[in-house]
C-alpha cells in the first residue's frame, strides 16, 4: 500500500520571501529575514530539548526581538502584528500546487504537519489556496513538542490511522528529515535555493530540487 505523505509547510511548500519587505524595513537588509527564521529554529530546537514548550509563533516573535536587540532596531507593536499576518498569507512555491494535484491524483493521501498552531496551520493553507488538496491539517501543537521530536510523527500517523513505516514526510529541512527518520517515517527532501542535508544524519529515500521534482520520485517509489 503506497504512503500517506506528509508535508512540512514554511519553505518547503510556502515562500517565505515574502517576509522579505518587511525585514527590509526594518534592518535595511532583505537577508535579515534568514537569519531571523534560523534563530527561531534554533530557539524552537531548545524548547523541545529541554521540554520547555512555546507555540511556534512566540518564537518567532521572541525571535524578530533578539534580532532587533542585537541590530539596535526598534520593534513596534506594527511591525509584529505585520510578520504575523504575513505568516499566515505566505504564497505558495510555483509548483506546489500543479505537483501536489499530481500526487493526490495518483491515489496518495497527503497531509500536512507543521510546528505552526492548528489555527495559523489552517490560515496559511486556506490563504495560499492548497487546503482543497490535503486531508488532514496536522500540528504539533496537540502534543505540545515541535519537531524534530518524535512525538509530532507519531501523533501524525495516528491522526492518519496508519503506522509510522506508513508515511513519507516531505520537508526541505535537513533538521526535519532527520526527526521523522528518527521516528520511523520514510522522507524526502526538498533541496530549494540554499537547503543542504546534515552529513551527520542518515540520507532520506528520496531528494529533488523542488516538488515537482520530488513528486515524481514519489510517485515512481509509492505506486
């Protein structure tokens, strides 16, 4: 029986250069806003090591706030209330959607599982018009561990009625990749501008330059 393939959602199927105006503003630096997403990350990695949870979208505002502290930039109430309606309108990458329809086509059930809120989860997929293809949005919220922890895998997997060795996470995050391995999942990796494997962490099954890409090696794998 082929996968239930599951989706991260910030990068790997949304862009988040959209954000990019707004960190230009701010810092007068387009860059700004990889940094800003890379130390959320790392403060999201934190919380779950040390079984501290915050909601993803308080890291990353405690996030834009140490960005600003360490640049000597001023945050205003406008500029927060901006980065979060901006994260929940990100716009789909190009192929997204005509490479999602290809796989729910072919029989696959997708899903996605983020580290956003059910609420901002559901936001993002309705505004970037992909919620029609996905049967289930899935968060890791309702286990209150943010990937790469176990926990939002398998909650995943059950959410879907289905053994973790039963689904597929897509993902264009090496740190991702390697939590749902760790859990049991098949992967694949989704190697948008910029995006590396960790040595360090074991390989997934499948890697593409983009969705499109990577669908296709789905499907040849799955079906």
């Amino acid at each position: 029986m082929p996968r239930a393939i599951l989706f991260d959602v910030n990068e790997t199927l949304l862009d988040m250069a959209a954000l990019d105006p707004l960190f230009e503003g701010l810092f007068g630096d387009r860059s700004a806003r990889a940094q800003w997403f890379d130390r959320m990350l790392q403060s999201a990695l934190v919380s779950t090591v040390t079984a501290r949870y915050s909601e993803f979208g308080v890291t990353g505002l405690a996030a834009l706030e140490m960005l600003a502290t360490q640049r000597g930039v001023e945050l205003s109430d406008g500029h927060r209330s901006e980065l979060r309606e901006t994260m929940r309108h990100l716009p789909p990458h190009p192929e997204v959607r005509t490479s999602l329809e290809r796989l729910r086509d072919a029989g696959l059930r997708l899903a996605t599982l983020t580290n956003s809120t059910p609420e901002v989860a559901e936001a993002q997929l309705i505004n970037s018009g992909l919620r029609d293809l996905f049967e289930a949005s899935l968060s890791a919220h309702g286990v209150r561990r943010l990937k790469p922890a176990p926990e939002p895998y398998r909650m995943a997997a059950d959410a879907l009625g289905i053994r973790v060795d039963e689904a597929r996470l897509v993902a264009a995050h090496s740190w991702d990749i390697a939590g749902a391995l760790n859990a049991g999942l098949e992967a694949a990796f989704v190697a948008r501008p910029g995006k590396v494997l960790d040595p360090l962490v074991d390989a997934p099954g499948i890697v593409g330059a983009d969705l499109d890409d990577v669908a296709t090696k789905i499907m040849e794998a799955e079906l």
